[in-house]
C-alpha cells in the first residue's frame, strides 16, 4: 500500500509545479501583450503621420488650384477685348491653361 504522506507530497509537488506553470505563463503572456501593444502604437501613429502629410499636401495643392484660379479669373477680368465677337489669342490660350 502507499503511504499517505506520499501521496499529499506528490499532489502537493504537482500544485506547486502548476502554480508555478500558470505564474510563469501569465507574466510570459503579459509581455507579449505590452510588446505587442507597443508594436502598435508605433504602427498607429506611423499611419497618422503619414495621413498629416498627406493631407497637407491636399491642402497645398488645393491652394495652389485656388490660386490659378483667381490668377486665371482676374486676368480674364482684366481683358479689354472680353465683349468682342471674337476671342483673340491670348484669351483662349489663357482658357487653355486652365
């Protein structure tokens, strides 16, 4: 027959060998997560700025098509020949470029 007190020393060894697994493994887990959730961060906010750039750029192009626009309007405005029958050439080169 087995002794008893041999029996409670293996369950015992046994709890403590689980014990230790699952201590070992969540402290393992949680620094997976933290370098996972460092990873991305970093990637987030890589992805935001390239979206601020991206949009300023936007912006800048969009300023820059607002500006020939009214470079283009005013210089129609100033045209002296506007009401004649006919557009001269520089007049519909001007409406070319645009």
């Amino acid at each position: 027959m087995i002794d008893p007190r041999l029996s409670l020393a293996a369950v015992l060894a046994l709890g403590a060998a689980f014990a230790s697994g699952w201590h070992y493994g969540a402290g393992y887990a949680a620094g997976q997560q933290a370098q996972a959730m460092v990873a991305e961060r970093a990637r987030a906010d890589a992805l935001a700025e390239a979206g601020r750039m991206t949009e300023a750029a936007r912006l800048g192009a969009l300023q820059r098509a607002d500006a020939l626009a009214r470079k283009l309007e005013d210089a129609a405005n100033a045209d002296p020949s506007a009401t004649d029958t006919c557009l001269p050439a520089a007049s519909v080169l001007r409406l070319n470029r645009r």
